[in-house]
C-alpha cells in the first residue's frame, strides 16, 4: 500500500503545493497532441509541455494527452498557461482521488479510474485519468502509457462515426464512454470468477475461502471507484452550463444509463459472492457431518463388539460359558447379529 | 454468459454503430402488421420492412411486430424513415439493456423485459421487449416469436373491451400490463419453489443448499430487472407530456401499483429464502447434534465397562478376584448396574 | 396457495373484465344496509342490490355492507349505478390486493386488510376489506360475515359518542380505526408467541426452528401488509380535497400515529425474533460443547486406563511384573492416580 | 406485559371515550401546582384539580404536576376548562403513546418517556410523561410520583439561572432537557453493561449468551423510545408558530443536538453489542475445538497402542514373538516411540 | 469511560452553568497568541486570558490558542467579552461533544476531533478541537497542548504559501484542513491492521477474534466521529453567510470531498474487517475439521483391528482357529489389508 506513505508525507504541507501522491509507473514523461476538425487531422508525439501551447489559440479540436504525473513542473506550466486552480492541479497529482466532476467557469474538471481486471493476482488495477475540458482543448492525464484509447484514436483519424464533425464535448463523452464500457469487462471477469469459485466450493476445495474474500474485497473496491461517477455524470447532466452542447446531452444520459447498469450488477455480484461464501460454509458443515458419521458408525459398531469380546478374554476361573463346545461360535453369531442390526439402523437414519 | 462475449466485442466501437448484442435466438426476423380502429381490422405477415412505412400516414393504429434483431439492417431503415434517434436503436439492439423509457418529442421510447420461469433448470428466461410509440404507431421489438400477445390480438380481432376504441397509448398499456402480469407469475413460481425447498429441508435432504442458493441468485435477478419498471412507469405518471390521454393514465396508475405489489413480493420471498437458508443450517447443526449423541452414548457406555473387561483380562498371578467363586457373575451384576445407571443419566438429560 | 391459481387465470383477460380473484369464502352474497342521521336510525338485512339505490338521493348517512364477492353481477351494477371506474370496481374482486387510497372527484376508494393471527396454526388470516365513500354514503366490502364492525353498529344505533352527528367521512375513519386498532391485538399475540419461543429455547425443544422461521414469515407477511396503510393515511392527510373535514383531520392523524406506532413495533418484533433465532442457534451449540465433554472427559480418562489394563492382558512368556505379588494392585494404584488427576484436571478447566 | 390486556380492552370503544391505558401506578392521583414570575414563587400540594382552575387568568407562570392517570376524571375536567382537544386527552391516558409533539392554536402538547435503566433485572423502566403548554401555563402529567424534577424546582425556588425570568417555553425546554439528559446516563448504563458481558464472554461464561440478547433487546426498545423525540424537536424547530421565543429556540437546537447524540451512541452500542455476540460465538467454538483436540491427542495416542497390547493378548498357539525373552520390552520400547512421535506430531501441528 | 462520570454529574444542573465535562489532560491552562497579517508576525505565550483582549480591534488576524478546559473561568471571560452565547461555551466544555458547526450573526462556532490511533494499545485517541471564528479572530480550544498545528505555524511565519495574504476564513480552512488530513493516517493504520490481522488468521491465531472485534469497534467509533464533519462541511457550503470568501470556497469544497473520500474508506475498511472475521470463523471451523478428520481416521482404523485382536484374545476352550499354524500370521495378514484399505478408502476421499 503506497497510499499511505504517500498520504503520510504531505500532512502538514500547505494546500496548493504539488507533490505527486502516487507510484511512479513510467520513467519519463510522455506527451502526444492530436488535433482535427472535420477537414484536419494532425497527429505526434512531443517533447516539450510549451509546444502544446500554441494550439490554445486554434479554432480546431485539440486532444493533449499526458503519461506519467511524477514531474510536476509540466502540470504547473500547464496550470499557469491554461488558468487552471491550483486544487485541481493538486487534484491530478493525487492518484488515490475520488471520481468526481468540477464545472468552472472556463473549463470542466474530471477524474475517474480506468480499472483492470488483473485474473492471475486477482487484484484490480486502478489508474487514474484525469481530464480537463476547455473550448475546443482536452487535457488528458493518465499515469502511464497505455491502449487504452488506440481504438478511439484510429476513429479519429480514419474519420469514422460522427466524431470529426463534433466539437470537444463529444471527444470528452467519447474518453469517458471507452472507460465505463471497460467496466462492463471487468464485471464480467468478476461473473466469470464467481462461477468458477461456485465450482470450486462445490468440488470441496477448502482453500477457496480466501479467493472468495479476496474476490468480495475486489467488488467493494470496484463499487467504491464506480459510485462516484454515477453522481458525477449526474451532475452533468443536471447542470445548465452550455460546456456540453444539446447534441451531445442524449449520449450523456445514456452513459449515465450503463453507470447505474453497471452498479447494479456490481450489487448483483455482491450479494452473489455473499451466496458462495454461505454455500461454502454449508459446504464446509457438511463435509463435518460426513466425517462425524463415520466415525460415528464405525465406533458405534465395533466398541460394543470389543466389549464383548473383553468379556470373554477375562480370567476368572468360574466362567461357565468358556467351557460350552458352541461358546465361541455362538458368540461369534451374536456379535453378527449386533452388526447387522446396527446396520440396519444406520440404513434407517440415512446415514449409509 | 454470452453477456461477456458481446460486450466485449463493441468495447471501442463508435457509438452509434449498430452491432446487435445478444443472442441470436430466431433464424429469420420475422414482422407482423396488425392495423385498426373502431371499424377496420387488417392483421398479416410480411416479409419486407419497406412494407410498414406506407401505414405511417394512415389514420388508424398500427402494430408492428419485429421478432428476432440480428439483421440490424432493419432497425437501421426503421430509424431513418421514423425518425429515431440513433442511440435507441442501440439500446434495441443491446438486449441486456435496463428497463427504462425515454420521452422523444415524436415518440416514446420504452425497453422492459418480459420473464418465464423455468422450473426445470431453476432458471429465469428473461427476454427483451423494445416498444416504440408514435402517433397511432406502435413498433414492438421481441427477441423471438412467442405467443406472448396472442391473447392481446384476439382480443383486438374479437373487438372485446375498449381496445378498439381508445387509442395507441391504450395498446401501449395492454402491452405492458401482460408483461407485468406475467410477473405475477413468476412470482409464484418462486413462492411455490420456496415451499418444495422448505419441505425438502425438513426432510433433512443436504443437496437442498445448492438448490436454495440457485433461488436466491434468481429472487435478486428478478428484482435487478422489475425495479426499473416501477421508475419507469413512475416517470411516466409525473410527465406531462401528451402521449397519455386522461382516461388511460388511471390503466397507468394501476399497472405502477402492481409492479410495487410484485416488488414486494419478490422482496418478502428474498427474507424468505434467507430464513430457508437458516432453517437449512439449523437442521444440519441439528443432524450433528444427533449424530454426535449416538457417538457419545455408546462410547460413555462401553468404554468404561471395556475397561472392567480388560482388568479382569489381565494376566498378573496374584489376583485374588479371578478365584473367587461369583466374581465373574458379580462383576457382571456390577457391569449391568453400571449401564443402567448410564442410561437413566442420558435419559434424565433427553439425549434418548 | 390460491393466490396463484387464481392469477393465473386472469392473465391474458383484458383489464376491466370482472373475474373475482380469490377465496370464496361464503355460500351467498349477503347485504345489510343502515341508514341513519342524528334522529333517524334504520337497519336491515336486503336480499337485492337494487334495494340499495334509492338511498342514494337520501341526506341521511347509508353503510351498505356487503359480504361475499364471488357474485360480481352485484358489483358491476353498483359501478354502473354509482359510476364507479371499472378499474376500481377489479380492485374490490381483487382479495390479493395491495392497501391503498385512491381519491376521485366524486368518491375516495380504498382498500385495507382487516388481520386476525390464529395462534393454533402459527398463521395470520387475512380479510380484505373495500371502502368506497360517496357524499353521505358507504359501501363496504367484506370477504365474509363477520363480527368486526358489532361494536361500531351498536355504537351508531344506541347513539354512543359522536358518530351519529359526524357525516360520513367520521363514519369512514371509525371503520379504519377499528380494522388499525386490531392490528394491535395481532402485534401483541406476536410478542407474546415470542416470548414463548423464547422460554422453549432455553427450554432446550429442539423443533423450535420450525416455528422461529414461521413467526418470522408471520411478521415478514404482517408488515407488507400494514406498510402501505400509512402511506395511504399520509395521502389522505396531504390530501386538500374536500371529503374530510376539518373536525375529522385530528382524527386521521391520530390513526396514522397509531400505524406508524403499529409499524415500529413490527421492527422492533422483527429484530427480536433474529434476536431469539440467534439464541436458539447458540443454545445448540452449546448443547454441541455439552455432549462433546461428556464423551472427552470418558474417553480421555479410560482409553488410556484400557490401555494400561491391555498391557498386563499380554501372553509374554517373560513379563517380570506379572510374577510381583503387589503388581496387581499396584497396578489398580497407579490407575486410580492417573483417573484422580484426569479429574482434577477437567475441574481446572471447568469442564466438570 | 399489560400492554396487551389494556389495548385488547380498548378495541371497539368508539375514539373519545376516555379509558386509562396502562398500569396503575400509584394508589390517589397527586397534584402539585407550582406558580413564580420574577418576584413571586409559590408551591403547593393540592387535593382537587379545581383548585388550578383559578391560576389559568394570573400573568405568573403556573406548572401544574398530576401524578397517576387512573382517574380519568381529573383529565376530563382539565380538557374541558382548558379546552383541549380529546384526542389529546385520550394520548395521555395511553401510557404506550409514541413520543410525538402537536402545535394547536392555543397550546402544544408534547408527550416522552423518561427512562431509566435497572441493572439488577437488566430491564429498562420506561415512564411516560407528557406536557401540555399553554401561554404561562405548563401541565405535566406523570404516571407516579418521583424525583425527576426535584433539582429543577429547586432551581426555580432559588432562582438560580434564567429561569424565573423567562417563560413558560422556557420551562417547556427545562423540563425537556431533563429527560433527554437521563438518555446519556441510561446509555452509559448500556456501555457499562456491555463491557462487563465482554469480560464474561473472555472468561467463558456460557449462560453470557441470555444477557446479550437481553441486552440487545433492551437497546432495540431504547432507540424505539428515543427516536421520535428527534422527529418531534425537528418539527418544533421548523414550526413558524410563536410558542417558542427567539431566545429559546438555541436551546432547543441544543437539545435536538443532544438526541441526535443519544441516538447515535444507541446505534454504536447496538453494533458494538453484535460484536460481543460475534465474540462469544467465536469463543464457543474455540472452546469446541479446545475439547476435540484433548480428544483426539488422548485417542490418537492410545487407540494405536492398545491395539498392539491386544495383539499380544491373544491366545494363538504358535505365535513366536511371545516367547522372545526380549519381546515384551522391545514392545514397550515400541510402544514409547509410536508415542513419542505422536507427540511430537501434535506438537508441530500446534495443537499442544 | 470517565464519559460515564462526567455525564452524570452534571444532570439536573441548569443549562448554561459552566462544568468542564471531561478528562483534565493538562495541569494548567496555556495560551499562545499568533498575531500578522502579510507584514506583521507576532507569535507569543501568555499567562493571562486578559492579554488577549486587546487584539480584538486590530484589523491583522489574530489566532488564540488555549490548551486546557478545566479552568471555566477562561471560557466565561471569552464569551462575556466576544460576546459568544453561553451554550456555544458550554459545547466547548463538553469534550465529548458531537462535531457541529454553528453560525450566527459575529462568529461561526465549530467542534470537530483529532484523531489519533494508537497501534499498541489499539485505541483511537480522540482530543476535541473547538474553534470560534470571529472577523479577523480565531479562537482554538483544545484538550491539551500537542503538535498538531506545528507545521502550520511554521508556514505562516515564514509566510510560504497563500496563508499569510488570505483572512481568517483560509486560516480556519487550513486548521481544519489538518485535521482532516489526519484522518488519512488513521485510516491507513486502520488499513495496516487489517493486514496484519489478515496474516494472523491465516497463520492460525486464535486469540485473534479478540483484536477483530476491537477494530471493528474502533472503527465505528471513527465513524461516528467523522460522519458529522461531512455534514457540518455541508452545510458550510450551502450557506449564504458571508464569514467564506468566495475564494476559500473551492478549498472548503475540496475539504468537503476528503471527508467524503476518507467516509467511504472507513465503510469499505468496516467491509472488510467483516471479511476478516469471516475468513477466522472459516478457518476455525477448517481447523475443526482437520482435528475430527485425523481422530476419525485413527479411530476409524484401530478400533476394529482392536476388536479382531479383542476376539482371539477369548478364553474359550474350543477355538478352532487358535490351534491353526498359521493362525496368527493369517490374522495379521487380514489386519493388514484391513488397514491398507482404510488407507486407500481415506485416500479416495480426499482425507489423506
């Protein structure tokens, strides 16, 4: 957990100072400026955080993406360049924020998590995007180099869809649709293991407790990272800024549609996970209740039996039985009556 | 789960590209036109969705059914020639989407799911109805051809009740009020299966957990998919729209009180199958119990006297008892008082 | 269950088609009219629903009471008589019927369950009661002939309290009153069944589950079913229509403190019945511990004792100690020290 | 429980008609009548409620104590000449009301429970006060004589504080804030409690189990108790009406804050007492597992050897081992190291 | 619980006398003033609550900081000279006070806690800081004289960041904004300890349920501390008053989503520890069933081998099998396919 000694590093420090409060995950910096309209598509990498700066001024749609947060001083430049407030700043530099939406007068802020479905650790990979919507300008800042977007990028530039012909609030629906479709994913891997932890339990295996309390942990990490965009996209949508256009406010709704979709299964998954863990500690009792039968069963049986036979390996001088010709036999045929009796009750109870 | 399938496969699609998601459960799509009013009755296959379009300028009401959605070619001209907004034929074509309804300024918008209970695989068969309607236009969007409306269409051939008389909204109604019915029936299914479970738990048979897990995964389905109704019917009552005429919005209020009625009752068998649950444990606990009491008593019994028996088996030369003339009888007299006394002890404390 | 079949049926019927849903629980419909204002007072049995209309144009307050539903020849002439909506006069033949209000401009209708709990068969007994308030008239529905409303009948006709001056709308809270006043006497035989339980589980009765689980159920059926009677209340008193008066407001409210009262007690019995679930499952394991002492503490001390006596049982030809003249009883010493200090040891540890 | 006789008496009476519900606490309803202003202060017993009649026109400020409700008379006559309303009359006489407030045109009446916690029956003591407030009058009804209020007539005699110099609102809120204080003590009876039943759970008590769901119980009733007291001071502080002066109205914010407080304490033991049973589950079964392993240590160990003891017990003619001059040694040298292992076995597994 | 103590001394005494309701941390009150504005800093201890006086008109921002409740004499010359209402000194006095905020016409009035978790002992360490906010005047009460503030100090007087130039709404912002920052330490060491107590369960400690059920209680307590800071934060925000400059609202709103974030780690920890306690009962009863399995199989195996060898141990005078040569050698060659059975038979069944 390196969100504590994050966390525990910056009490104390004045609001507004940028620190990055997260894992390094990539060692430099990487930058990439797209920027189209409807006739224009160009596309690069960039070296510089003050190349970015000219496009403020162009008329087209400008898409700046930003990996890796641990150098600071770009977001600065960026902050001072663009106007942004220093809380927001600080905002993007805290990997461990809560989804949420802020609507300025110039610009929308949001960050919400990409996440992952990691099925070999079983552990959800969390990374933070944040993205700043400015008139015809999105900011996004991720914490590492990823594909995230690959497919969204060709669209772009392939012209595809109606993409060219929006304005930046479409390009921005379009960022946080990708996003909230890969939560579909990973709710579906969640499905996925649940059946396969039902499979397991019902084979018997009894290491599976800590799969199914290690899955439990990963749903309510993943509700707790999807909640807050439903209430953000909601807020969106109440709002009355002219940030998103009449056009674009359907595809809002619709997004907003699949959040709570999304949270409803995530609830779905909770109270089955719950079920797994009853079936398990059902599974768990009667797997006792087998054992104890057994053992029930034979000592029931044979511990009057070697009694009897005690009985008769007694050394008392007088006892008359020891010397009738069909003594042992006889006894023999009795304790084959008292098994099969005994049998036969068992037979009764069910227990056989 | 062919859930996971499709979703992933739209996964960085544009929005707005028609990709049908879901089953393919029909060969062919297949359309039925049915047309009326108070006078006119025309029902009939057809084979061409072109063949629809001329009823749109027609006075009368118009039923089209469209079963089976994989030839998404269809929604596609449909969409363009009345007009629908792109994203609910994507939301018609995703058949796992929530129930919701959209109001359009030409038309309404709803998606519900219409749900059987198979009592055989303890399973739910849940399928998508789409309706659209328009001015005396209603489109109906079923995943396959069934006879869940075969009632609704004699009734309309046979002009019983008003049907024929009121309008579309009406139709739009009768529709939804077999859906929801039909919930009814469910419903009752589950209450009936919840009882078979309680008796096999009473009959102590073990396999029941199973069986109780599966029915409480299919109470919390069910409710994940007849909650939204009830928002979506509620929305429609505080709308002011002008799609529901006076006289049906009572038919409206009416089927809003029956889905909370059904609500209620799904909720009340979830406590239900909860507490089937708890008696389930309860009697395994319960079978424990008495499996370990007939351990006890016949080890607390025969261990002991086993002992009395080994004593006397003993081959030590000074051992003035095994001379004795009624040691042997006696230590069986002494044998007896002691099983006796046992059994008086396991009485007094009802373990027999 | 009729509750089922009966649903069933009527699926597929157009709405407002009159099908009686439920028990029928009398031979023959049977109407009693009384009709009285501050001087006159009239009562009578009637064999025939037409004898009821001319009371319609009467100033003095009619309470029609009509016992038995099955024959909705009688209800469908009511509604045509007294232009009664058809969907209103479904709800009345509907006995499964959820609790609610509904107001019209000409008469306020509701539905309420009158609840009596039979404590031989652990069930609650259900009767639907149906109100419909006209101006200066009240039709009151019944499953059955009852003896619910003999008070109140005696009241009106000996002229006790206000009622006879009060219009019908106190007439109307009176009947309420009764029917919310008797679920009282249905939470009280609830908290006293469950201190029986109670006693039975420290008692020890093991088939205490079984009814555990029913008296839940019972209070799980008996809050769905008083739920939205306070709802209904409270849209009466939000209500501004003009059917109540000022003077019987106070009253109203004063029946909507006693639901909630009613309803929280309900909770509060509910809790306590998990309460009493979770001391039955505590008492058994405990019994559990009980029995499994009982069998370590003789096991523990004469397996080891056998053991012991075994070893002298064996047939070496050179054991030295058999020869010992004290080996014998030195022998019964040395168990005699092992058996004391086994007890004082399960002493200690208080198994004893 | 009484509650049950007296509602169950009740049922059918018409509403108004005025029957004490509750036990009769005391044998002869008392009286006391305060009455002060700035300069003056009187306090007496007095025999007739007539006598109060004549301070309902003085300017002073007038606070009327009944104690004991079993007369209804003294009740009527106090509705008639201060005009209160019946119902009103009738609440007070049900010593099982809710807490509940209700602001009239010339008075408001609220009715509490003052509640005290008995740790030797561990039951809570539940007495219902209730007040009426008219302008400088303030009547208090109790249901036997006690010493809540006796420090606040002190006060008011001393003159200590802003009492005597402010009105009967004032008063009114004293009187209130009284009660709500005991709250604090009944809860830090609770906490008490439920530290001294988590010592005896860790030093395995068994009967503890009796006391927690006791105790839990007691909390349910509490909060049942406390939790319309929020409600009610809520609805005085967003009532418009002139009951309550400017000056006042902090200290009645103060209260609402001080049950908002009790309440939450209530919730936190109420989840903190479900620790406790949690925490005596988990010990009941780590005392199981404590019996099972002495058990299986002893039988595992002893059931081995005694079988080879029982070997060379037996009686067959050629059986060579038993004339080794060695054998019977070399087996208890056998013996010694199955046992040793043995222990060495259990100690590994952390079971010695 | 010294809680206990304080509570109940003070019941019955009037409202608005002053009595320290807590635990005297310190042994005599101190008081440090900090006075500046963007040129001055002046920072100083003094002895006397008179000294402080004075700074009241100066138009720099003054922030007084008294460490020490006990001496009441204090507060009251506070609230007599800055006219603050007697019950806001008496929330001050009362440590165990519920977090609020409160504003009036001069002064905004909040209480809200530090927290401290003390990882040896387990415990929340919880100090109580109430702060009055006047124009240009911070009041800072707390328990006892610590660090908490150092940091803060420290920036202002080398005026880093925006403090120096921001009124007293930005320093009340950055105090509390400390001590919510340190509500993230908690909660990490929260999520440190579940950890550890993870490893522990796994490892197989069973006088872990003790530490469970402790860190479940410790946090609801935090819960219950830090529930009402969301709300007061709230209500800040939506409060029209004018002590917040629009420029401090973003930083407050920023506060306000910490809480949030930190709220829902506290309820996602309270899930997990619940998951923990879980994962400990699974293993104790997987425990139970590794112990029964090994007694069943011991005892599964030996008891019959035992009463084979009990048989020929008989003393009968004719047992045929006793005189056979081979006998003994064929009874051993039984018992050991007998065990080598047994053997397999546990195998197969997964015991082994």
């Amino acid at each position: 957990m390196n969100f504590k000694r994050k966390r525990s590093e910056k009490t104390g420090l004045s609001p507004g100072s940028y620190v990055f409060l997260g894992e390094q995950k990539v060692e430099k910096t990487q930058l990439t400026i797209m920027d189209y309209d409807s006739q224009v598509f160009e596309f690069r990498d960039c070296q510089n955080i003050e190349e970015v700066f000219p496009y403020k001024e162009k008329e087209t749609i400008t898409w700046v993406n930003l990996y890796g947060l641990h150098e600071t001083d770009n977001l600065k430049k960026i902050g001072e360049h663009f106007n942004i407030h220093p809380l927001i700043i600080e905002d993007i530099l805290n990997t461990k924020h809560r989804p949420k939406v802020e609507i300025f007068e110039d610009y929308v802020f949001c960050t919400i998590k990409y996440i992952r479905y990691n099925p070999e650790s079983d552990e959800l990979e969390i990374e933070q995007v944040s993205i700043i919507m400015l008139a015809n300008f999105i900011f996004c800042f991720q914490e590492r180099k990823g594909d995230i977007f690959r497919h969204l990028r060709e669209r772009i530039q392939n012209a595809r869809g109606r993409i060219r012909k929006s304005g930046s609030d479409y390009l921005w629906y379009t960022i946080l649709d990708i996003i909230v479709d890969n939560y579909f994913l990973v709710v579906e891997s969640i499905s996925d293991r649940i059946e396969e932890l039902e499979d397991e339990v019902e084979a018997g295996e009894t290491e599976t407790v800590q799969s199914i309390n290690n899955l439990k942990r990963v749903i309510i990490r993943l509700r707790k990272n999807i909640w807050p965009v439903r209430e953000m996209l909601g807020s969106i949508l109440r709002d009355e800024s002219s940030f998103f256009k009449d056009s674009t406010i359907p595809f809002i709704r619709d997004l907003y549609d699949h959040t709570i979709h999304v949270l409803e299964s995530v609830e779905t998954y909770r109270e089955m996970i719950t079920g797994v863990m009853e079936l398990h500690n059902s599974a768990m009792s009667n797997k006792m209740n087998e054992i104890m039968k057994v053992l029930t069963i034979i000592a029931t049986i044979f511990i009057p039996l070697t009694f009897f036979a005690g009985i008769y390996g007694m050394n008392f001088e007088f006892m008359p039985e020891l010397k009738w010709q069909w003594g042992y036999f006889g006894l023999l045929g009795f304790m084959l009556i008292i098994f099969l009796s005994m049998l036969y009750y068992f037979k009764r109870k069910k227990w056989l």
